[in-house]
C-alpha cells in the first residue's frame, strides 16, 4: 500500500500498520478470517465517509468542479487487495483457458 495517503475513519494510515505489524499483524489476519468466516465485516471496517475534493486549477465555486472520494480503513483495504490478488491468479488461468478453446 501506497504511503502519504489519507487514513480512514479509524485515522490510522498504511505507515502505522507498516511500521507495527509484526505487533499487530496476526490479530488483524484473525479479525478478517472471522469477517470471512461469519460472511460479513463489522461495522468499523464496512464503513467509508464520503467527501469532496477540488479539482486542480479549477474554480471552487461550481460543483461539477469538485470530485467525491471516500476514505475506507486500511484494514478494509488490506482485505480487498488480497481477495483482488488471489482474483488475479484465478482469472489469468481462465483467461488462457478461454483462448485456447476450453
């Protein structure tokens, strides 16, 4: 994960998580297990805030001058960039499945 990034509702950014996670490491893995376990995650990982941003060199006075983002916890990133990654694996062999006819 990218470093210099605005942390979630949590306030905690990549920096920390990088910085202690031989301390922290296994019970975030324990915590997400139990999310997949039990199908859904809790109420501090599921929620975002959404807010806008201005627009570089743009005026700040009309609205279409401004784009949304929303800031999720590096936690829940952390989860979906391993789902993504494992994604990844999966789909490139069925990508080379379907071009050769299968």
């Amino acid at each position: 994960m990218a470093n210099n990034k605005s942390p979630g509702l949590d306030g905690y950014p990549a920096e920390f998580f990088k910085y202690f996670w031989n301390d922290i490491g296994e019970y975030i893995r324990r915590a997400l297990n139990d999310c997949y376990k039990t199908g859904s995650l809790s109420v501090t990982l599921s929620r975002g805030v959404i807010t806008l941003i201005p627009k570089p060199n743009k005026d700040r006075r009309y609205l279409n001058h401004w784009r949304p983002i929303t800031l999720l916890s590096v936690i829940y990133k952390l989860a979906s960039s391993c789902i993504a990654n494992r994604l990844k694996k999966f789909l490139a062999v069925l990508s080379l499945l379907i071009r050769k006819g299968f």
